[in-house]
C-alpha cells in the first residue's frame, strides 16, 4: 500500500514491532522517529497520511505532539495515540487532543492494524 506512515516511539522494541506489523499488512512507506521533536520534523518534510504517536516520549507529551500536528497548516494526518495503559488516560484529555484514534499497545499490534484500516 502507499500510504506514508510514521511512528514517533522512544522504545526501540515497540518502533520495531510496528514497522514488522505493517510491513506484513502491505505497508511499507513506514519512517520512524525516536521523539516528538524529530516526528514534527519528519511530519513538516514527508505529509503523513498517519501518524502513530506513543504517550510517553522522552522530550513531549504524545497528546501535545497530537495537539501541535492537528494546528498544523497544509497537514492532514490521522493521527494514532498509542500506550501501554489506555485505562489511566482521563477522558479529557482524549477529547483536547484530537486524536483520530487511541489504542492500547498489544504484542501483536492487532489494535493498531484495526485502527489504521478504519481511518483509511
């Protein structure tokens, strides 16, 4: 598929995971960045049709990554939040980010999969 996707994850294991996961679902424009600053980069340069964006990113916040993409002129990303524990995330702040999807990350990635197919 052609679709150009990027995944802002610190954790190496989980960046690598993902990229695995949508390479076996025929993605594999797939560019990955370590933290917020270096994805809003990536998402200035390359226009993602998706972004997939952790909580917990060792420089922002993942919701005020969200926020920044969705203010952004000339961007039209869906954007993906993704965490370990969706259960602790208050309700709020789901609705403040404008976040197309919020998902809880699993080792097979079957959540993020349901979600991309539903937002392409």
């Amino acid at each position: 598929m052609n679709k150009k996707i990027l995944i802002i994850e610190a954790d190496e294991k989980d960046r690598l995971g993902m990229t695995r996961t949508l390479a076996t679902i025929g993605y594999n424009n797939v560019v990955v960045a370590c933290t917020g600053q270096e994805g809003l980069k990536i998402i200035r340069s390359k226009k993602p049709d998706i972004v997939i964006i952790a909580l917990a990113l060792p420089d922002l916040k993942g919701f005020d990554v969200c926020k920044e993409i969705k203010c952004m002129e000339g961007i039209h990303s869906k954007v993906i939040l993704i965490t370990g524990k969706l259960n602790i995330i208050e309700p709020h702040w789901k609705r403040n980010s404008h976040a197309d999807a919020f998902i809880t990350k699993t080792a097979s990635y079957e959540s993020l999969t349901q979600a991309i197919t539903k937002l392409i």
